[in-house]
C-alpha cells in the first residue's frame, strides 16, 4: 500500500499535528468559493439561456448568408463572429440591472438580420418572443422569491432577505 493511500485510511486529527493534505486545503477553498458565490436571478438565469441559445443560431445564421452569397464571404463571417461577441459579452452583462436593455438591443439586431435572408425576420421574431417570456416571467419569481425570503426572515426561520 503506498503511503498516500495510508494517509487517506488513517483517522482523521492522526496525523500528529501536521498541515491537512492538499485535497483537503483543495476541498476546502471550493466550499468556501461555493458559499461565497453571487446569487443570481432567475431573470438572468433566464436571459443567459436565451441568449447562449442564440450564440448558436447566429452561428449558423452566419453561415446561412454566407452559404446564400446575401453578403460577400468576408463580411457575413466577420459580422456574424461580431454578432457572437455581442452576445457573449451581453451574456456577462445580464447581471447589472441595465444588462437587459442590451440583451433588448441583440434581440432587434437579431430581427434587423432579416433584412438580409428574410427568414431571419421569423427567427428573430421568435426569440423576440422567448426573451420577452424570460423577462417578465423571470421578474415575476424574483418578486416571488423576495417576498418568501422577507417572510422567512420575518418569522426568523431563513436567510436574510436577497
């Protein structure tokens, strides 16, 4: 048996003194990581998934209108990848409580692409949907979540509250 697999076998507190191991240390800081963790909404939760759902289909999007010659080669790839950094940098805005005017803003860039295919206008339009369900939805359990932890808190049962 190696010495490591010894260690792990011995009791815990037995080894005389001496530091924790490095998994534990490890173990340790991701608990204290996990408990010091932001919470996040379900608004942003919800606008997070739509908009990473987009990454994707303005991926293909992109290769749609470079497939169909609607732009030259260059600038269907290029403003398609462009688009795609939009997204993602919205995606890390979503926390800040203007983040959804942009997320908004992608969303009539995502129909403003139907002047190009004219498909993309139905595309667009249905995320249109899906984000507008996010939003209110999203806002409407946040509310709901606020109200349930105050009257935790109120009656001293639950955290403070969010």
């Amino acid at each position: 048996m190696s010495p490591r697999a010894r260690r792990s076998l011995s009791a815990p507190g037995a080894s005389g003194g001496q530091e924790p191991e490095p998994r534990q240390h490890r173990q340790a800081r991701r608990e204290r990581l996990w408990r010091e963790r932001r919470r996040r909404s379900v608004k942003e939760t919800l606008g997070s998934i739509v908009l990473g759902f987009e990454v994707v289909i303005v991926f293909l999007a992109a290769l749609l209108v470079f497939g169909l010659k609607a732009l030259p080669p260059v600038p269907a790839l290029a403003g398609g990848a462009a688009f795609i950094v939009a997204l993602v940098v919205g995606l890390g805005l979503l926390r800040y409580p203007w983040g959804q005017y942009v997320g908004w803003a992608l969303q009539l860039l995502l129909i403003a692409s139907g002047f190009l295919v004219p498909a993309l206008f139905f595309v667009g339009v249905l995320f249109v949907a899906l984000w507008t369900y996010c939003m209110i939805t999203g806002e409407r359990m946040d509310r709901q979540n606020r109200a349930r932890a105050a009257a935790l808190a109120e009656q001293g049962e639950g955290p403070a509250p969010v």
